[in-house]
C-alpha cells in the first residue's frame, strides 16, 4: 500500500505540476489506511479535471489553428485575386500598349508612305498630296487689309485637291461637255513674263478686203509658243496641266476663228456658238515664224473679224506669270466681196460705206 500510495503521490505531483496547479490536502497527514480511496479518488478528479482543461486548451487550439487557416485561406484567397487583377491589369496594359504601338506604327507606315511617295516613289501615280506641293498660300483670301473693287477669294488648305467633289457637276475627264464641268486638272506650269505668247496676223490684214468665196490662206506670226503642240480634243480636253519647254515656252498650238458682223460699227457681243470658219493650227510655225491656214472655200461677201485662240497643248488658254499684260492674241477686221484686191481702209466710216454697198 505504501509503495502504490507513493507512486500515486508521485503521479499526482506529477500531475499538478504540469497542470500549473498546486493543491494541498488538509488531511494529507492522516493516515494512508483511511485516505486509500480519498487519494485515488482524488487522482481520478485531477485527471478528469487535467483531460478538460487538455480538452478545452485543444478546443482552443483547434478554433485558433481554424481562425488561422480561414485567415490564411482568406488572405491567400485576396492574393490571389490581387494578383489575378494585377495580372488582367497587365495584359489589359500590355494590350493597350500594344494598341498605342500599333496605332504609332500605323501613324509612322503612312508617314514614311507619304515620304516615300515624295522621295523613292513615283510623285505622279501617287494618290497622296504632298507636303512640298500645298500652297500654303491658298489660305488667304486677300482680304487681310479690305481694299476697295476686291472680292474675297475663295480659300483651301489642300490645294482644292477635292474642289470637284461639291459643284455637282460632272468631272470634264477629259471630254467637251457642252452642259458644263469640273475639271480637277491644276494650272500647271505658268510662262515668265519674258515668255509671254504674242501673236499678229498678217493675212487677211486689218480693215482689208478680198474676193467672196475664193480661196486664201490665214497668216499669223507668232512668237514665245512652241507651237504644233496638239493633243486628241475628243479625249483629252483640258486633262492636262500646262507644260513649258526647257526655254521656259509654252508648249502648245493656236486655233484661228472667223465669225460674221452685221457691221463694222456693231458693238452687241455675238454668238459665241456661231462662226463662219473654225481651225485648230496642229502645225509648228514655219522658218518666217508664221503659223498658216488655208481657208479652201473661201467666205460669202460681207463683214468678219477674224481671232486667235492661242493655248497648251491640252486646249486650255495660255497662261502667263502676271496679271497686267498686252493680248496675248490677235484680231483684225476684214470685208469680203469686190475685184478680190485687199484694200487697206484709213478708217471705219470708209470700211462702214463698203459694207453697206454690199
């Protein structure tokens, strides 16, 4: 009994020991015979009471390492998410990135094209307008200070690359539409001053006089035209710009028109659709400068003046590198009728009683 009360002693110092728990028996004195039982009894409670606070401090355990893991699983869970979105944010930026790059080179592929067209490629198939050819001019309308007897001008900041777009009429593409056009075609080439087409017929001569329907030959002198010049006026009317040659001339032909008077004093305008004799001069003048046409039928008696129509090569009327300048054509007043002699009249109330005899 001795040897078992002292192991259940031991165990139960033991036990309170671990426990942080001190006890202490009032009776403990007392002898072993009468306090056997009382001493088991009380390690049973020590130890039931030891297996529930082992219990509880578990339970605790298991709520802390539980609290943990949800933390943790919480925390790892909100990790991941900020990573997820930190990654969409990536690649949304990434994306974006790519797009602004795209767009930049897009930018800098048309840029070079445009530069391309203007340095390595051909400028004249190109559909692109270049920066070297804007007339930065054309913005203006002249009316910066007003000056009196002017207008405003109309104004473009692209050459009025696109001025046919908004006339609603059609495109002259090279073709005579008696209704109206738009022809996109620019000016061209614009002779110097010291280049500017002149012209003066020498047959039939002004105030002169030849015979009713007898042939004879139409003579102009004309100088600063390289005439002969004469594209296909079906198809290719105004569809070029002007052209000079390497002496800064145009590069052209003239036409010749006769058109019937009532009178040598007649002083309404006439019908522009109506002439007695039309030829466009498709041939280079001759060693004398002079450009020639033969008027085969001759012309009924009466009164005619006759003109020039001097142009490019595409029909356009010449054009020249300032506003004040003599004619660049020529016109004389003739009669037709009478011995076929050209007689030079000294003034118009002489050709005006001629006119009337006839």
């Amino acid at each position: 009994m001795k040897f078992s009360f002292a192991i259940a002693a031991f165990a139960l110092v033991s036990s309170a020991a671990a426990a942080s728990v001190t006890q202490r028996d009032p009776q403990f004195g007392q002898g072993f015979g009468g306090k056997g039982g009382q001493g088991q009894n009380q390690q049973q409670q020590q130890q039931a009471a030891q297996a529930a606070q082992q219990a509880a401090a578990n339970k605790n355990k298991g709520g802390n390492q539980g609290g943990n893991n949800g933390g943790a699983a919480a925390a790892a869970a909100a990790s991941s998410a900020a990573a997820a979105s930190a990654a969409a944010a990536a690649k949304a930026s990434a994306t974006a990135a790519a797009g602004g790059n795209n767009a930049g080179a897009g930018g800098n592929a048309a840029g070079n094209a445009a530069a391309a067209g203007g340095n390595g490629g051909d400028a004249q198939s190109s559909t692109t307008l270049l920066q070297s050819v804007i007339a930065t001019g054309f913005a203006k309308n002249g009316q910066e200070t007003p000056t009196a007897g002017q207008v405003a001008s109309l104004t473009s900041t692209n050459n009025f690359i696109n001025f046919c777009a908004t006339t609603n009429l059609p495109i002259t593409n090279g073709q005579q539409i008696k209704t109206g056009s738009c022809n996109p075609a620019p000016m061209g080439q614009i002779a110097p001053q010291t280049n500017m087409p002149a012209a003066k017929f020498v047959n039939p001569p002004n105030m002169g006089n030849i015979a009713a329907n007898t042939p004879f030959t139409i003579t102009m002198a004309i100088k600063n035209l390289q005439a002969g010049n004469f594209v296909n006026a079906q198809s290719n009317y105004y569809s070029a710009p002007q052209q000079l040659n390497a002496q800064n001339t145009i590069i052209g032909h003239s036409h010749f028109v006769i058109e019937q008077l009532q009178s040598m004093t007649q002083t309404t305008p006439l019908d522009n659709t109506k002439f007695a004799f039309f030829q466009g001069v498709n041939t280079a003048a001759d060693a004398k400068g002079n450009l020639n046409v033969d008027v085969t039928a001759g012309l009924p008696a009466g009164t005619y003046r006759l003109g020039s129509i001097n142009s490019a090569a595409n029909h356009q009327p010449v054009l020249v590198a300032v506003a004040q300048h003599g004619l660049l054509d020529d016109v004389v007043y003739f009669t037709v009728g009478g011995n076929g002699e050209i007689i030079i009249w000294s003034d118009i109330a002489s050709v005006e009683s001629l006119t009337k005899s006839l």
